[in-house]
C-alpha cells in the first residue's frame, strides 16, 4: 500500500471538547435530536415488521381471489363511503443475470484465451460506479 492510500484509510479522530467550532454549530443538540428520531424509527420498525407479517396473507388471499377469476385487474372494488379502488395483480417472471465466473470461463474456451488477457478485457470493460452519499452513524460510548 503505498504512502497516499494509506492517508486515505486513516480516520480523523478529534474530541469534541477540542472543537469550539462545534459548539457554535450547535452540534450537541443536533445530534439528542438525531438521536431521539433514531430511537423512535427503530420503535416504529418493529411496529412495521409486525404489519407486514399480518399484511402478506392477506396479500396473498387477494393474489388467488384474483388468480381464481382470470384477471389481472380488478376494478370498482368499494373501500370506503364512495370511493373505490383499483387492484392490480402484478407478475413477475423468472430473468437471467450474468455470472462473471461462467462469462471467464466460457470466453477462455471460445477465444481460447488465457486468464491473464480475460482479466485485461474485463478490467477495461468495467464502468465506474460513483461512490454513495456520506452518511452519520452514532454509537454509544
């Protein structure tokens, strides 16, 4: 690893008492109300899990309601005082994806290629993907 990359990997650790700046900001309060939003997401998710496991029957009883008259959309459905809705039954069907080891392999026996220039190819062929957005994580000490 040379010299650079291993700045990269360091982290820059400064204490929160050392930084004024942060105060000014307001940094603290910021992050009890980060704190006090991520302690009531995790109350709700577990209230969300519970909802879907009773939804996905549900769910499931509507797919072969609609499977068992031939359709795969259902229209007029009363659910309130005057309103109505729409059901849709949406299919998926089976897709295929590239397997990068069997892709190797079969252009080693096609091309008769070696390993070497099939690694040459596949580095050129590759796009870059942009990194993803910064995100906080915030842990107890």
């Amino acid at each position: 690893m040379s010299k650079s990359e291993k700045e990269k990997a360091e982290k820059v650790v400064k204490a929160f008492d050392s930084e004024p700046l942060l105060d000014d900001l307001a940094f603290r309060d910021l992050l009890l109300k980060y704190r006090r939003l991520d302690k009531k997401q995790k109350e709700h998710e577990s209230d969300i899990k519970d909802l879907k496991e009773q939804k996905t029957p549900v769910g499931a009883e509507i797919q072969e309601a609609i499977k068992a008259i031939n359709a795969d959309i259902v229209t007029g459905v009363p659910v309130a005082r005057g309103e109505t809705a729409r059901v849709t039954l949406v299919k998926f069907e089976a897709s295929e994806s590239l397997n990068e080891d069997k892709l190797r392999e079969n252009l080693m026996k096609i091309a008769k290629l070696d390993i070497v220039l099939i690694e040459k190819i596949w580095k050129a062929s590759l796009d870059k993907i942009p990194a993803k957005a910064s995100y906080i994580k915030v842990t107890a000490e």
